[in-house]
C-alpha cells in the first residue's frame, strides 16, 4: 500500500514537472499553466520550510557530509 502511495505521489511530480517544461514553451493549454503554477508554489513551499527548519536549527546541518 506505502509502494502504491510513493508510486502515486511520484507520477504526479513527474506530471508537474512535465506541465511547468510545457508552459515554460509558451504553447501550453490553460490546464497546464494552472498546473504548473501549482507545481512551482509547492516547490517554493517546500524550499522555504527547508530555510525555516535549517535557520531554527541553528544553522548546523550535520547531515551535510562534512570532512572528518
């Protein structure tokens, strides 16, 4: 079930993604930019509660690979 939902939530990236290349052409249906507008506020969305979660943490990203 957790595979078919992942599966899901993938094609419809994957189709966000498809429909911002479209409008970004300029030959895109009305559906389409409304599709890719939706996709770049989610990506927007995402990135700024990434700086939110980063700038709380104090700025140590850990996580990052750095040398040892």
């Amino acid at each position: 079930m957790l595979v078919l939902m992942l599966s899901v939530v993938v094609l419809l990236v994957i189709g966000g993604c498809v429909c911002v290349f479209w409008a970004a052409r300029g030959d895109a249906p009305r559906w389409a930019r409304g599709v890719a507008k939706a996709t770049l506020l989610g990506s927007e969305l995402a990135r700024s509660s990434n700086r939110n979660s980063r700038s709380q943490n104090g700025g140590d990203d850990s996580s990052s690979g750095g040398t040892d």
